[in-house]
C-alpha cells in the first residue's frame, strides 16, 4: 500500500506520476492518491476577485486564510477541475479511478479552527471566519470497500466538520493521516524540489535521509515556507505506524520509480 501527495503548488510533472502510478496498479500494488490545489486556486481566485490571504501562525507556519467565498473556490478547483481532469487522464491509462474529497462520505472528519492566531506586520492579531481545519478521523472503511473493489481513490483535500461544514485542510497531512489509518508501507509526498535542502534553494544541498528521531529538529533548522507542513506530515505518519515518508521531486521522468528507489529525502 503506497499513498501519494502529489503538490499543488505548480510545477509537478503529473503526466509522469499518472504514468507512474498505472504502472504500479498493473503490478498489483494498491495505491491512493491525494493532491493539492494551491496554485490553480490562487490563479482563479485573483480571476474571481477575491486574491488570497496568506497569513503566518504565531508558532510561524504559513497557511491560507479560508473565509467562506475563499472555501468555495478552492471546492470548484480542488475537487473539481483538479480532481476530475486527474480521474480522466488516470481512466485513459487504464486506471479505474475514482475521484472524492474528504466531504464525501465523511471520508476525512475534522474539527474547525474558526480562528486563527496570526503575526501580521509584527503584531498579534485574531482573525475569526475561518474553514481550515485539522483532521481527526479517517473513514478507513470507506477506503478500504473502494480498494477492495479494484478502484483507485483520487482525494481532494477537503474535510466535513462534525456540524457539516466543509473545511480545506492541508494535502501533506491528509495524506499522512491517509497512510496512517490504512497502514501504509510507505508515503510519498512530491513536490516542486528535490527533498528537504540544506540550504534553500540551492538543490545541491539535498538532504537525502533523516532518521525519524532527528526529524523535529531539521524541521526546525532546515524548513522553510510549505516544508514546514511536509516534515509535520512526516512525524505524524511515522509516529502512527507507517514505516517510511520519502519527499521527493515531483519534476523529473518517472517521479514515483525514483521515490521508491530513495532519491528524495527519505525519513524513516
């Protein structure tokens, strides 16, 4: 069982991961995808009018602020356009995927922020409005029945508060907890670099592998802007039993081969 994060944060070549990820389904390897949508909804997002709000958390993680239009937009492109073009090119390589967001079906439960504790210009502030959240559950039985049944599950990052509500949440850690709840032998999270870098971004200073007792220490030290989340994702699906993260480069041919073979930044 292999889950895959695939960016969305442009940049990744997905032609080469739906490629790839056909290949590994014809070898009987069972695979689920998740992927991102920043990027595509930053784009329509300034088409639409309403630019994204990027703000910084006190504890200094980057994150966009969802109000309720902000939430409607990333649902049409993320489990919309993004989800649906992935299903279609993974169908045309023989893949019976099947697309959903973490909305459907409960498949990703999680609890609501509705604030958020923010730096701005140097000082704290309070901003209220919000629908990101932090997944709390994952319907394995639902993943499970899909697999089971020869399907390949494409998931947007969306969850549904216990009220109902939908919520964006981060794709790195819906992938992790995705890997956690169907004990996944590995997660793969590609990106639009080579791995973590020593010295961001000059890429000859891959970091290529990490012991999982010195990972909150290169998060500290070593990750910058979206490798914040991708090292968080990384405790938390080692920490629950999955037994090897590898953040890799999403650019090059056959993306998900060279993961698995550990280029990358491989954390175990």
């Amino acid at each position: 069982m292999i889950v895959v994060k695939a960016g969305g944060n442009g940049g990744i070549d997905i032609e080469a991961v739906c490629a790839d990820i056909a290949e590994l389904v014809q070898q009987g390897e069972s695979v689920v995808l998740v992927h991102g949508g920043s990027h595509e909804t930053n784009v329509i997002s300034e088409k639409l009018g309403h630019p994204p709000r990027f703000v910084t958390s006190v504890s200094g993680h980057v994150s966009r602020y969802t109000d309720r239009q902000t939430l409607e937009i990333f649902a049409m492109v993320t489990a919309g356009r993004i989800n649906k073009l992935l299903v279609e090119r993974l169908q045309q390589l023989g893949v019976n995927a099947l697309g959903l967001s973490g909305l459907d079906g409960r498949l990703l439960e999680g609890k609501r922020k509705g604030t958020l504790r923010i730096v701005e210009n140097g000082k704290r502030k309070v901003l209220r409005g919000d629908y990101s959240g932090k997944i709390e559950r994952v319907n394995v039985g639902l993943l499970n029945t899909l697999l089971e049944a020869g399907y390949v599950p494409v998931v947007a990052p969306l969850a549904v508060s216990q009220q109902g509500e939908a919520l964006n949440v981060d794709g790195d850690r819906v992938a992790a907890a995705i890997g956690t709840a169907l004990k996944a032998e590995k997660v793969i999270i590609l990106s639009n670099v080579p791995g973590l870098l020593r010295h961001f971004p000059d890429e000859s200073t891959l970091i290529s592998y990490i012991p999982r007792e010195q990972v909150e220490d290169h998060l500290d030290r070593y990750a910058q802007g979206r490798m914040k989340k991708k090292l968080l994702g990384a405790v938390e699906a080692l920490r629950d039993g999955v037994k090897q993260v590898v953040i890799a480069d999403g650019r090059v041919a056959q993306p998900l081969r060279r993961a698995l073979a550990g280029q990358g930044t491989v954390i175990q």
